[in-house]
C-alpha cells in the first residue's frame, strides 16, 4: 500500500500537477454530465418536444419524402436516434406506432393534425410529426408520419 501511494505521488510530482486549459475544461464537463439529475415526467416531454422539432425542421427543409437515406443516417448518426417512415398498413411498426398512426388517419381532412410523445416501454420515447399534403381540390391529407425513436437517456443529456 505504501508503494502504491508513493508511486501515485511520484507521478503527480513529474507532471508537476500542469494540465492545459482545454483539459481542465473537459474535465469539468465530464464531471457536470455525470451529476445526478432528478428529473420529471414532464421535463423528459418536454426535452422531447424540443429535441424532436429540431431534428423535424431539419428533416423537412431537405428531405420531406424520406427518401434520402445518406442525409437520415448522419441524421440517426449525430442525434443518436431512429427515424422512420410510418406509413398506414406498415407491417414493421410497433404496436404503439400503429395507434399513432390509427390516430392520425381518423381525424379526417378538415381536423389540424400536431407532433406527438408517447412512451415506449421503460427508456425510450417516441416523437412523432405528421406529414401532410394538399390535394387537387385544397384540401390538405395526411400522408404519413415521421416518427423518431430516442432514448430517454439521450433526451436527459439535452436538458440542462
């Protein structure tokens, strides 16, 4: 035990304790991410509100048809989440998804669709934006949805 102690100072004294700005800096960040935070239901909504309407905004901008699939993957890439295309009859959506989708459809033409959350089971989230196009005759339909699956732990990060 001693030996270890004198080693561990030994080596504090030949780097003369020195460490750069940017060093310290990451230093202090890492230890302000690993904080515990107490943070409610309606924080993580929140947070996933925010965190979806910005990935969204990006999304419709430059690729409203989702058909771009280099632009989503750096998208899912830097935002460390799944996109997806929710489409009524889609046999790959989850139970959840479907609802949405259900939803979304059975409103009819004339009713103001908004963005969604709901949660998927214990750690993840499900954000989701419906699509619409206007018809020949002015009326405005819902095509699909964009759905983005986070999860909760990523959403945690982004709240300060």
């Amino acid at each position: 035990m001693k030996y270890v102690a004198f080693l561990g100072l030994l080596v504090l004294a030949s780097c003369n304790g020195k460490l750069s700005d940017e060093q310290k800096k990451k230093i202090r960040e890492e230890r302000e991410e690993s904080k515990i935070k107490k943070i409610s239901d309606a924080d993580i909504t929140e947070a996933a509100f925010a965190y979806g309407r910005k990935i969204t905004d990006i999304v419709e901008r430059r690729d409203k048809t989702l058909s771009n699939q280099k632009l989503i993957d750096s998208l899912e890439s830097v935002f460390h989440i799944e996109i997806i295309s929710m489409k009524t009859n889609d046999s790959t959506l989850r139970a959840v998804e479907k609802q949405i989708i259900e939803a979304y459809t059975s409103g009819g033409n004339g009713v103001t669709l908004s963005d969604n959350v709901q949660k998927m089971g214990k750690d993840s989230i499900l954000y989701t934006k419906p699509l619409m196009q206007e018809q020949a005759d002015g009326s405005i339909a819902f095509t699909k949805a964009l759905g983005l699956r986070i999860a909760k732990r990523e959403l945690i990060r982004t709240i300060k």
